[in-house]
C-alpha cells in the first residue's frame, strides 16, 4: 500500500466516535439557518454521549498566549459554541476501548460506530495501540509544543495552483495533507512540509492509480511524518493489525467506504456517502490546534479553477454523490466568516 513497515509505528487512527458526535452536527447543522439554542442540544453531541465521565482530549490546544485562538471565536459564536466539543478525543486508542465504549458504538452503523462489526476484531486492534503517540496528536512528534500551536491543512484543490501559497503553508508549525498530495514541482505553490498524512483504504489506493502519472508514486514519507487512518470497515481494522504486526492483510474484497450523514444518505446513493478526506482532517485539527488555516479547499468561485492543482489541463469540478462538496463549502465559509479558521481564498 505505499507504506515502510518502519514508520507505521507512528500510524494514528481517527476516531469514529468524535466523528459521529461533532462532526456529524457541524454537517447537518452547516447549511441552515441557526435557529437559536436548544435545550440539550450540547449534550446528545458531546463527548460523555460516547465516552462518559472519563472522556478527554490533551491533545487539544487551549492556550492563552496565542493571539487569535479559535477556542475563543467558538465561544463568541453562539451557533458554533453549542456545536463543537473540544473535550472529545479525536484519536482513538487501546486505552479508551471499555465495556461502555462498546455499547455506545455498537449502537452506531461504521464508521461513526461498530454497529456489526466484530467486537474481537476491534479490541485486537485496539490493543495494539497505546501510549501516549497512539492517544495524542502532537505527541507522536516528540518536540516540544510552542505556546501557539498553528496548523495548515492542504486539500487538493485547483486554486493552489499558481497560489505561491507554498512559504506561508510551511510557516506553520504543522501541516496535514491528504491523499494525492503531489508536491515536486509546486513547492512554490504548496509547500514542503508534511507532520500529517491522512487516508482511508480506498482514497490512498485510489490515489496512487489515478495519480501516479502527476507524480503522486508513493505515500508522504519522512523521519517527523506521522500517518492518520481513517478506518470505516472491519477490513480497516484487520488492515489496521497486519500492518503493525508486519504480517500479511487476510484475503477478502475491499469495501467500500461510508461516513457521517448528508442529505443524500436518504437517497438510493446513501450507502456510498462520505465527507471528503480532506473534510475530515480539517475538522480534526480543528479539535487539535490553536489556529487553522485551510488550503485547496472548495470555495464559491470554484469553477474558476481545475479540480486539482496539478492538472496539466484544467478540469472542472465533479460532484460526484459520495462526497456533499455543496455542504462542505458552505460549512468553511461559514467558519472563515466566524474567525474560527482561515480559508484560503482569491
């Protein structure tokens, strides 16, 4: 699959269960008008509808000294202060895996939940991460953390291309991409600098067959480089345990993969929905960082440029109905607007 046996070590695994509980409401939620508190909105949301009492995210970056922290254009914003839970972990570890844990998500479809998945697959895998590097974003990295942690997350879109956006994207302390993340020849366009690389099984393979003739032949790879799994099948899992094992992936199809909740899983289509790759790393460090800053993402002149930056020639935009690309431009101009990230636009 593209990636050394040596550096799985630091693989992390995105959380299902903050998917389902905040992401799933910041996507509902992004494209209607805000209709005022609810009571207990927040709390069918939250992290403890999950977790309990035990639940907690110290990766989670509160700190003062940060000049425009986004925890603070949350709380000033009523519609996405009763939304966001930054208590919620955003990485899922051995440690977290309970009894409790259990029955809450197995009460979920996958992979927001384990709704018919098999609970030995599950715990097998989970064991085999712990400590700190598995339950914690930034401490797989070993450095020490600045006061003002500042975060660039790079999608793939068409508007990166001619951007000279690349120095500014490495001046952040840490940088996340995604699936083809082509980067030699437009350094100047999106930067060097790789701290994250997220995938599922099906957009790292997809990737690396569709774009192998732009130059994208093998995954992100470096000594500070750590990998984000998303996992949304019992084969993820199993893939997940051979990997860190170094043993062989069992035989069996891959599956495809489905994600949080749009308008479109009521219709034929609902089982082939997700939200992008690149949604789901941007709400991640979202949880995890004190600033935000979004590159190549959708933004409402998006028919001005190509689908990705490295297109020789320029193609327009699909809508495919896997991903709701209408609602996720709708919710980062929503957050830009509210000051809680900072979206690359021209």
């Amino acid at each position: 699959m593209g990636l050394l046996r040596g550096q799985l070590f630091w693989l992390l695994l995105l959380l299902a269960a903050a998917s389902s509980g905040i992401l799933f409401t910041l996507y509902s939620s992004a494209v209607g008008p805000y209709p005022g508190p609810r009571s207990g909105a927040r709390n069918a949301t939250s992290s403890r509808a999950f977790f309990g009492r035990k639940a907690s995210n110290a990766g989670t970056r509160k700190s003062p000294r940060c000049q425009h922290p986004l925890y603070l254009a949350i709380q000033k914003h009523a519609h996405f202060r009763a939304l966001f839970d930054l208590s919620a972990p955003v990485l899922l570890s051995g440690s977290l895996f309970t009894q409790e844990l259990w029955d809450r998500l197995s009460q979920h479809k996958a992979p927001y939940g384990w709704q018919g998945l098999s609970r030995q697959a599950i715990n097998s895998t989970l064991s085999l991460l712990n400590g700190s590097e598995s339950s914690e974003l930034f401490a797989a990295s070993g450095k020490l953390l600045s006061t003002c942690i500042r975060c660039a997350v790079v999608g793939n879109g068409g508007i990166l291309n001619g951007s000279r956006q690349g120095l500014n994207i490495d001046a952040h302390d840490y940088v996340f991409r995604l699936n083809g993340a082509v980067i030699k020849g437009f350094e100047k366009d999106v930067g060097t600098k790789t701290s994250f690389y997220g995938f599922t099984v099906n957009t790292m393979k997809n990737s690396l067959i569709s774009y192998w003739n732009f130059g994208f032949t093998s995954v992100p790879q470096g000594q500070d480089l750590h990998y984000i799994f998303i996992p949304s099948d019992i084969r993820d899992y199993v893939m997940l345990r051979s990997a860190i094992l170094g043993v062989p992936v069992p035989e069996g199809p891959d599956k495809g993969d489905r994600f949080l909740k749009s308008k479109l899983i009521n219709t034929n289509f609902g089982n082939l929905y997700m939200p992008s790759t690149g949604a789901l790393m941007l709400l991640t460090a979202l949880h995890t960082c004190d600033q935000v800053s979004a590159y190549g993402f959708i933004t409402s002149n998006y028919w001005k440029f190509s689908d990705h930056y490295f297109e020789r020639i320029k193609k327009p935009l699909i809508f495919y109905v896997n991903h709701d690309l209408s609602l996720e431009a709708t919710l980062w101009k929503n957050l830009h607007k509210a000051g809680i990230l900072r979206l690359y636009q021209r």
